[in-house]
C-alpha cells in the first residue's frame, strides 16, 4: 500500500499529509479554533448543509456539544464507519473532510464531503485534501467506491470534483433534506478500479 509512509498512527487516529495541507481527527482542544472559523463561514456554509436539530445544543457554541461531536468521530473510527479529518493549512483550520457511511460486505463505500473556510477558498486547498482522503480511502482502507454528493447550484464545490475529473453520474432527485428543504444533489462517484488508472497521476499532481 502507497499510503503507509505518508501518515502517522497518534492517540487521536490517523495524520494525512499533501503537499500543502495536513488531515488529522479534531481533539476538543481545537473547539476555540473550530469555532472560530465556523462562526466566520455561518452565512457562507448555511445553505448547504443540514439544518441542526433545535433540541440538541449548538455544536457551534456550546464546547460539551463539540467534544461529543468528537467522541461520536473516533467511535465511527473504531467502528470503521467514518473517518472524519480537519484540514489543515498554512498552520491553521481552513476546513473538513469527512469520509462517511463506509459500508464493508459486498458493497465497500464510503461518501466524502467537505467544507472550506471562505477566506481560503480558490487556494485549491479543497482538491489537494480531497486526493488525500481518496488515496487513504483505496489505499490504505481498500474500499471499492467512493462518492461525493453535491448540490447542483452549489459551484464552488462542484469546481473541486470537476478538477480532479471524476466521474459525474447524474442527478438523485430530492436527495437529502439541506437546511430545511429537499435537495437534489449531483452524485459524483471514483471506482477502485478508476483510481488504480488514475491514482498515480492525481497523487502526483495533488500530494507531491
């Protein structure tokens, strides 16, 4: 396997390393900093991500709440249902990617989905750690598919897959309930089989 000399075991779970950006598990001593570039992304991250239950605390605001959120990570880690990772760049938070829903049996998948501070977007910070996480996902977990779901009007995001070239599969009507409505979402998808062909070269391009 490619991945092994580019990561680091550590108590917290697994450190993923790019060119330029650094993925690793959030630890509760990042909530000042999580939260920090959270509250400066709200407007920007709000219509595209799920709307928070209004019976749990603010996961934004409430310290418990995050440290939970964490816990909820390395138990998904343990589990190998999830792996969850900041990104890390220019010696700060600019974002997450989180590798989700990993289903073992004959199925081998996981969805990934990402966010970036809007003070770093257009640093193709995105692209670089979502190779990372492609490369750790068939490499190190040996998945068979990965797929990303984006909203169509959502270009920002879109930009990143399309960058990489993968795969657009079509439209999944009314998807998953976004911020309070009933989304379609464009469904991106990466076989193993795709990423033997194409690996070497995004990991050249992206982690070199």
């Amino acid at each position: 396997m490619r991945t092994w000399a580019r990561f680091r075991g550590t108590r917290e779970g697994e450190v993923l390393r790019g060119a330029r950006v650094e993925l690793r598990p959030l630890v509760e001593s990042d909530f000042a900093e999580w939260q920090a570039v959270r509250r400066a992304n709200r407007e920007w991250l709000t219509p595209w991500e799920p709307k928070p239950p209004s019976t749990q605390p603010d996961v934004v605001e409430d310290r418990l709440a995050f440290a939970a959120r964490c816990s909820a990570r390395d138990r998904e880690r343990q589990m190998d249902a999830g792996y969850g990772f900041g990104v890390f760049a220019e010696g700060r938070l600019v974002g997450e990617m989180n590798l989700s829903g990993v289903q073992r049996g004959p199925f081998q998948s996981g969805h990934v989905g990402y966010w970036i501070d809007h003070r770093h977007a257009g640093r193709e910070y995105a692209p670089e750690a979502l190779v990372v996480v492609l490369d750790y996902a068939f490499e190190t977990l040996g998945l068979h598919r990965v797929q990303i779901n984006i909203i169509p009007r959502n270009q920002a995001s879109r930009r990143v897959v399309e960058k990489l070239g993968i795969r657009n599969e079509g439209i999944a009507l009314r998807y998953l309930e976004i911020n309070g409505s009933w989304e379609d979402h464009v469904r991106y998808g990466i076989t193993a089989e795709e990423w033997q062909v194409r690996g070497p070269e995004l990991v050249a391009g992206w982690m070199s």
